[in-house]
C-alpha cells in the first residue's frame, strides 16, 4: 500500500531541472552583443541627432566627438554645406570668421578742436575708391578760417616789411654816423694844424696871445666832435647788421607773426577732412547740414586687398601655423574663398562672433587667427565687409601643422 501511493520522482524532476539552465546559456551567449549595440546606437545618436540628444547638447554646452580621436558630428551652431561636411578631416580646424579689409574697417572722424561745426559738402559717396589725404568732407567754419588765414599771412607781410625797413635804417644810420665821425676827425686834425702853426709864430713873437687861445679853443672843440662821433658810431655793431637790436626786436616780431600763421593753418585743417589711407568709402553715416556723429562721418577700408579674422578655440590654436591654407565657406554668396594663415593672435579673448543658435556658449575663451584671401578670392570678398562666414584651417601635416598636443576633435567652435 505504502509504495504503490508514493508517486515516481525521476519521471517529473529531471526536465523541470534542465530547462533553466539553457536559458541561463542563451542569455550569456548574447551579452557580448550589448556594448555592441549600445555602441552602435551611440553613434547612429551622434550622427543623426534626435531632438531629444540635440536638447541635451544645447543644455549642457556639450560638443559631441570631442572626446575621440575623429570628429563624429558637427557642433549645432555651425551649419557648413553637405559637401564641406564629408571633406572634413580630423586635424582641420573650423571656427567663425569675418571677412574685413586689410588693416580692418576705418572710422574717420572730425578732426580735434572742430567744436559744434557742421558738415557742409561731402564730396564723395559709398564705394568710391579714394587716395590718402584725399578731401572727403568739408565743415561750414571753413570760410571764417580761411579769413583768419588771410589776416595771419597780411600780419607776416606787414612784420617782414618792418623788419627790412628796420635793416635799411640801421644800415643808414651806421654810414650817417661814420660819415660824421670821418668829418670830425678831419676837422680835428686841421684845428690841431691851426694850433701847431699859431704856438710857433707865437713863441716867435709874431702870433698874439689871443691868437693862440682862438686856435687852442677850436682845437679842443674838434677833439670834443671827434668823441661824439666815435659814441654815435659804437651804437652801431660792426659786421652783421642782424646783431642790432632794433633788427632783434623786429625778427622777434615777424617769429611772432609766422606762428600766428601756423596757428591759422592749424585752425584751417580742422575745416577739412582728409582720407588717412588710400580704400574705398564703406558707409556715410553724415548728410550736409548736420552736426557730424560722435562715431564718426564715414567709414573706409582698403578693400583691394581683404583678409578674414577667425575665432579659434584655445584649445585648438596650437594646431594653427603661418601659412596654412584656409577655406572660408561662404554660404550667402554661395561660394568659397580661399586664403592662407597669416597672423595668430597674442591673447585670448571672448567669443566675438556668435552663431544664430541662443543656446550657442557665448563665454568662449578663443584666439583671433587672420587670413589674408588669395587675389581673387579677395576681388570677389571686396563687396562683402563684415560677412560672417565658416573658415576651415589645413592643420594636417601635409600643410606644414604643428604636432597635436590632445588627441580631441578639431572640428567646431
């Protein structure tokens, strides 16, 4: 009774048992198939970008592939062509740029002391090419300077006049002065003849004692003559004639004068405005009849020659050497411009040129890097000043880069 109610155990237990354990078997077999997949989810994510993702990367600032050796996707604030995103490689550099002409855009101004004058003529207009020191504006004091002008070079005339007529008659004086004292001395000797003649018929008994004292009189008189001549003369400084005080005094006078007339002159340029370079008028921000802009009357450029100023990362500005080749992508006038590196910036800055997107980091630390455009590229960024384009800088080896210090991405800004 007892052994026919117990139920068999072999025939129930032994399947239940096994069946767990190749589960178990299957599932490990597929664990190497996760980092794969979450590995290949990744960079189908990097790639594509979901809104999900993008959200992400615009709320922490993150730049994704930054952390690889090989760009994998493009920051979201620059928007570079299809064609342009394939060529890209992982030693290129791309950042933000404007194109300006060379030397950058010039802001003329009123010249110092012009006060509350107004513009009167602007003799030229937007995008005519002018010469350095070329008049661009005149203001309306001008024609009470240019009376002032006049009044200094009449003042100069009148003390110039003075200062020869001063001369003649120091120079006249001079000879009335010698003229007397050579008649002095003749008379001089001639009454001491008359004296030397009258003391020898006297002491001979001829001559009378009041003869004697008549020529002894007219003797001393002449000597007298004499001494006042020679103090008249000795007024006279002998050689230059500029060495006489009164011609000290007049030059003095006409120095004076000719100042006076600098000033006037000085006074005059402050009616005129001249071009500092040789460029091309940008903009006219003055009409006639205004009082001229605290900013300034027009702005200029030497367009001839064009240039671009790009913003490179600090972490990526050791990548950048003179002479690298750069491509600027300039989308809105749909072509590229080509240039090469040729002056990197010494200090680190902020950000200055900020993309569309709001979430953009606008506290970037970067490097200002300039490019000078190849000819042709420049002619056709001529009319372009201040356009805000895409510069890719050839880092790679082959371009003469220095060797990278981190292996991060070197795509984006």
């Amino acid at each position: 009774m007892t052994q026919s109610s117990a139920p068999p155990p072999a025939a129930t237990d032994a399947p239940a048992s096994r069946l767990p354990k190749r589960r178990r078997g299957r599932w490990l077999l597929a664990l190497p198939l996760i980092p794969l997949l979450m590995l290949s989810g990744g960079v189908v994510g990097m790639y594509f970008q979901p809104p999900g993702l993008r959200l992400i990367f615009e709320r922490t600032g993150l730049v994704p592939g930054a952390g690889s050796s090989a760009p994998i996707a493009l920051p979201p604030e620059i928007d570079l062509p299809p064609a342009v995103v394939e060529t890209i490689v992982p030693s290129d550099v791309v950042g933000l740029a404007r194109l300006m002409p060379r030397g950058d855009v010039i802001t003329v101004g009123l010249p110092y002391g012009a006060g509350d004058a107004r513009i009167a003529t602007l003799p030229v207009s937007e995008g005519d090419r002018v010469a350095a020191g070329q008049l661009v504006a005149t203001l309306d004091n001008l024609p009470f300077l240019e009376s002032a002008l006049l009044t200094a070079r009449a003042e100069v005339a009148v003390r110039e006049a003075a200062l020869d007529q001063t001369r003649a008659a120091i120079a006249a004086s001079r000879e009335e002065a010698q003229a007397a004292l050579n008649q002095a001395r003749a008379a001089a000797a001639e009454a001491q003849a008359e004296y030397d003649r009258t003391l020898a018929l006297s002491r001979r008994g001829v001559a009378t004692p009041a003869a004697l004292e008549v020529a002894e009189a007219s003797r001393s008189q002449t000597a007298l003559a004499v001494a006042k001549a020679e103090a008249t003369l000795s007024r006279f400084v002998a050689g230059d004639a500029d060495a006489q005080p009164d011609v000290i005094v007049a030059r003095r006078q006409v120095d004076a004068a000719r100042a006076a007339l600098v000033r006037a002159e000085a006074d005059l340029a402050r009616a005129r405005v001249h071009a500092p370079i040789a460029g091309t008028i940008l903009t006219l921000d003055a009409r006639p009849g205004e009082r001229p802009p605290a900013g300034g009357i027009l702005t200029m450029g030497d367009t001839d020659t064009m240039m671009a100023e790009v913003e490179v990362y600090q972490d990526r500005i050791s990548r950048v050497a003179i002479g690298q080749p750069v491509e600027l992508m300039a989308v809105p006038i749909g072509t590229s411009l080509t240039g090469h590196v040729s002056g990197i910036g010494l200090v680190v800055g902020r950000q200055g040129l900020l993309p569309d997107d709001i979430a953009a980091n606008t506290d970037a630390r970067v490097v200002e890097v300039e490019v000078k455009l190849d000819p042709e590229s420049s002619r056709i960024a001529a009319r372009y000043t201040n356009l805000e384009v895409v510069a890719r800088i050839r880092t790679g080896p082959a371009h003469g880069a220095p060797a990278a210090p981190s292996p991060q991405a070197a795509v984006g800004q």
